[in-house]
C-alpha cells in the first residue's frame, strides 16, 4: 500500500496506451487489448483522464458522450493504490468534464458483487436504475445500471 502523495489528472495521449494495458492487466480479469485503447482514442466521442503519481500512470477512467449522455466505459486504480480516495478524484474529475462538454446525465455498468465501487458511485450521487442480466461475459455476472443527472 502507497501513502497519499500529490497526483495530477490528465487527459490521455496515444503514448499512454502501454500504461493503460498494465494498469488494465492488474485490476480486471478480462482486459482490453492495445487496438481498444487506440480505438478509444482515436473516436472524438470519447474522454479518458489519467491519474498519474509523478509520471506514472497509476488510474485511468473514461466515457463516451453519446447526444447528451457520458457513458463511463472503465474506471480503474492499480490495486497498491486503491484506498486512497484515488477513484473518488478520477470520478469527480470525469464528472466534471462531462459537464464542461454539456452532459445532462452520466451512466455506467457496475458489477453486482463490487459493493466497494457501488458504494462509492452512490456517494457521488448515482442511482441504480436497472439491472444488466449475464453483463460481464467473463463470469455472466449481472451489472446494476447507474445513472447521474447533472
């Protein structure tokens, strides 16, 4: 476990895509490959803030804004630095640059069995208002379906 130092939030760039795969490769069972994150940066509809301590990415979360809607498509904080209230500064951020970009609502999928991520969206403000059956196709766990209006 790190100890709170400062961090910044950035934007993604192209050449951030080797970190995005390793922080990917920590927290999730089913990772996206190095062609998604591309894909994803190269689509205008999408925004993707970096969590980084000094120059190491550590976080990354990002969404899609479809009309007037952000769809967050991952959020996610390297194990050693999860308890740090690091997820909490990435969602606040996306939040908002959702606004700046004229969001009306942020939804996103959350699985089932993740109390802690849940409970830290509902602290922000989300509601769950739906239930994605067999979502994750890894273990086809059930996704609550979150949304914020801002």
């Amino acid at each position: 476990m790190h100890k709170r130092t400062d961090f910044v939030i950035r934007k993604m760039t192209c050449q951030d895509i080797p970190a995005l795969l390793e922080v990917e490769t920590d927290v999730f069972t089913t990772t996206w490959s190095e062609q998604a994150f591309l894909d994803e940066y190269n689509n205008p509809l999408t925004t993707y803030l970096l969590i980084c301590e000094q120059q190491q990415v550590i976080g990354y979360a990002g969404f899609w804004l479809v009309v007037d809607e952000a769809q967050i498509t991952n959020v996610a904080v390297k194990q050693n630095w999860q308890g740090l209230g690091l997820g909490r500064e990435l969602m606040q951020a996306l939040i908002k640059e959702a606004r700046k970009q004229k969001a009306q609502s942020i939804s996103l999928e959350v699985r089932a069995s993740n109390l802690v991520a849940q409970n830290l969206y509902t602290s922000l403000g989300f509601q769950e208002v739906g239930i994605r059956p067999g979502y994750y196709l890894d273990n086809q766990e059930n996704a609550l379906l979150m949304q914020l209006i801002i």
